[in-house]
C-alpha cells in the first residue's frame, strides 16, 4: 500500500495514545514504519531512523532480536495459548521458576522465607501488573485481619499505568485529574526529585505512615526513576528509607519496575541499587523484549500465604491471555540473552558516556536544565511548561530530520535507547540529540 493511503486509512479511522487528534489529523505527517531490526525503525520512504526511546521502552534488545524471533515462531508451531486458569504448561512453569530466581533478594541468605519473591502472578501489560499488586495488598489485608487497610501512599509525579486503579495512585494531573471522580483515595507525598530532596519526601511518608498506620495498605514507587511523570530521578536511599519505615509498621512496598526492571538502571531491578526486597514487584515493557504484551506481579511468600484457605479466599482475578505460551516463551529467552551477551555489563559500561555527554549539552547549550541520568537513561529539560508544553516537539522534529525518532515529555528531551545499542550507533544517538537541542535553542 502507498504511504499516503494508509496515512488517508489511518487518519480516518485510527484512535492514536497520548495525542492530540484534531492537531493530528490537520497537521501530521507521521512516521509510516514498515519494519524494524536492531536500533533502528525503517520508514516507507526507505529511511532508516534510530529509536531513541525503545519504542515506548519494550524494545531493550533492538527490534527482531533473532533469538526472540525464532522463541516465538518455535512456541507457536506446537502451542500459541491456552487458559491457565487451574491449568498449566511449560514455558509459565519454567519462566516462574527463572523469574524467582533473579527476583531482588533471590541471592542473599539474610532474606527470610516469606519475605522471598517465589511466586509469580501472570498478566499482559503494566497497568495491569500494577493493578495486580493493589488488589493483593488490599484483599491480603481485608481476609488478613486489618480490613481498615485500604489506602495507599504514591508520589506526585508518578505514572502507574492506565486501568482506574494504576490511575488512581498515579501523579501526573493530566493524565489522571479528569478521571477525579472515578479514582479511589491515595495519599500523595511530594516527589524525592523535586525541591528539597529525598528526605522531605521521607519525612512525609513516614509522617502519613505513623498517623495512619492502620489504613495504609501500601506504599508504591517507581524506584529511583519516575519516567513518564517527566524522567524524574532520586536516591536509591528514599527507596531504602521508605522499606524500612513499611516495616516499622507492618505494611507492604510495591516497586512498579514496569519501566526500570530488567536493567535500564544498570542493574536487573531498581530495588538492587537500594538493596531492599519489596512485597510485590511489577514486571513488563522489557520482559518479552517488544514482541508481546506480557507481564507479571512478583508476590513475597508472605502475600501468597494470606490466599490460602477457604475457597473465598482465593485471588478471583485473571486475564483471557495472561501467562500464555508464546508470551512466556519469549520471555524465558529475554532472560537467556541476557545472560548470555552480558546485557548488564554492557550497560554499565555505555552508562557513563550517557551521563557526560547529556551534562556537556546542559553546560554548553543555553536554557537546558537540569541534566539527569541512571543508567541508559538520559534526559534534560529544556523550561517549565510541563507535560503539555510544546518544546521539546521543536527537538522531536529537529531530530527526526537527522534520523532519530525521539518522543519528548514536554519540555523535557530524554534517551532511553535499546541496552545493547551498538557503541556506534549510541555515538550517532548522543551527537543527533545534541545537534537537535543546539539546533532549538537558537530561536
């Protein structure tokens, strides 16, 4: 088909995510992406544009791995899916097992039983991992002898997903204030990244935790990085900090590592960088590396023991997909690639070039702000005017002339390319940005 007909097609019929349609449909001459392969996403004018930000943050090992594609053709030729409800197969038994192998804590003897990550709850996206965790702390309190625990603490700024739970203990106005009416109450505390730091935001988590210990059924952070709110990042002492007050008072920590697990920050989970095991850890995006949705919630022994029982005590919660075969498959051999081609190490070793090269541009460019970086994120603001601010799409279309496709967050130019981004193309990456911003920064 010819690029201006399924432009025509889509503009007439296609619903877009987080976009302005009427400015859309009158002005945009989107990108028409015909295939991917490593770090680059090809266009139907045969041009070839690097994905500065993984596409949405799922592709952490490149378009069309090989070994991912070859998983998935292999599972679909015997099973493509079946329920698992009450049922099993394979690639879920094993993915389990090799999930909890590598949870946080998995490898320290100081961690006890039923604090471990040893059971894992299967699902298709983020949003749902998170929801998963909110209705598991909740039900695990109301059959567990403190029913009154149903509020959960969250940070401004944060982004939990989409479903009306993750929204509900979600920050970011403009993603959640016109759903006000449907959101159940959280308790919001100021972001570690803002204006004070990471002990003024402690100090008013631990405050709403000793105030009201009897009604916080959780605390939920994104560790160290809140990434749609803005690539807002802090301590990993706020995360240390905020597991031992849940303690003190008995209280669960939920890590949404929907966008900062498996290695964005350099190391497998957010949490690792604290040292700290949460109750429950959401897990996708990465996880089956762009080929599928897929997802998972890691539940401690302890939240697992609280659905024994009686026939209602169990979780009455699932998904017509959740732990399918192709996903599952793909997902055990995410896990294998990232063993065998030291995904990690190579991480850590891009990371620094990351983080000197976005605090040059903030040096030398005038009116950046604020370089950050953890890892193979990379960020800078370019003002103040937020989510809605128009900017840092000057830089977005600044770049796509040179060949990158890179989505800002309003006013703030971020990179979180595939880990294993060839150093070449990374160079290409850092120097585009850069040209990019120079470019916007003389109007």
């Amino acid at each position: 088909m010819e690029r201006a007909n399924i432009i025509g097609l889509d503009k007439q019929h296609v619903w877009h995510p987080y976009t302005a349609m009427a400015q859309y449909i009158a002005e945009t001459d989107p990108l028409v992406v015909v295939g991917a392969e490593g770090p680059y996403l090809l266009d139907a004018d045969g041009r070839r544009y690097l994905d500065a930000n993984s596409s949405w943050w799922v592709t952490t090992l490149g378009h069309r791995h090989p070994r991912l594609v070859r998983a998935l053709t292999e599972q679909a030729a015997s099973l493509a899916h079946v329920s698992l409800a009450g049922i099993t197969h394979e690639p879920a038994a094993r993915l389990g097992a090799e999930l909890a192998a590598i949870a946080p804590g998995a490898d320290r003897a100081d961690v006890p039983a039923e604090q471990r990550l040893s059971r894992v709850f299967y699902s298709d996206n983020g949003s749902t991992a998170v929801e998963v965790a909110i209705k598991m702390a909740a039900q695990y309190w109301a059959q567990n002898g403190r029913p009154r625990r149903t509020r959960f603490i969250t940070l401004t700024e944060a982004f939990h997903g989409e479903t009306v739970g993750s929204t509900s203990v979600g920050g970011v106005k403009v993603f959640r204030d016109v759903f006000g009416p449907l959101l159940f109450d959280v308790v919001h505390v100021p972001s570690p990244a803002e204006e004070g730091g990471w002990a003024r935001a402690f100090s008013e988590v631990e405050a709403a935790l000793r105030a009201h210990p009897e009604e916080i059924a959780g605390v939920i952070l994104e560790p160290v990085i809140q990434g749609a709110g803005g690539m807002l990042m802090y301590s990993p002492d706020f995360v240390r900090a905020v597991r031992e007050a849940t303690r003190a008072v008995d209280t669960f920590l939920i890590a949404d590592e929907v966008f900062t697990g498996m290695g964005r920050t350099g190391a497998r989970f957010a949490v690792d960088l604290a040292g700290v095991v949460p109750d429950l850890l959401c897990l996708a995006k990465a996880l089956s590396g762009g080929l599928l949705p897929f997802a998972v919630t890691l539940a401690s022994e302890r939240v697992f023991s609280g659905f024994l029982g009686e026939k209602s005590r169990a979780l009455y919660y699932g998904h017509s997909y959740c732990g399918n075969p192709l996903g599952a498959a793909v997902a055990r051999e995410v896990l294998a690639v990232y063993r065998d081609e030291d995904v990690l190490g190579q991480v850590v070793r891009k990371a620094p070039r990351i983080q000197a090269a976005f605090e040059r541009m903030a040096r030398e460019i005038p009116g950046l702000t604020r370089p950050r970086a953890v890892g193979m994120v990379g960020a800078v603001d370019l003002g103040g005017g937020g989510y809605l601010a128009n900017r840092g799409w000057r830089v977005y279309e600044a770049a796509r002339r040179r060949g990158l496709y890179l989505r800002p967050l309003g006013d703030t130019v971020y990179i979180a390319p595939p880990l294993n981004i060839p150093d070449a193309a990374l160079d290409v990456l850092l120097a585009g940005v850069e040209d990019s911003l120079r470019e916007v920064a003389k109007d």
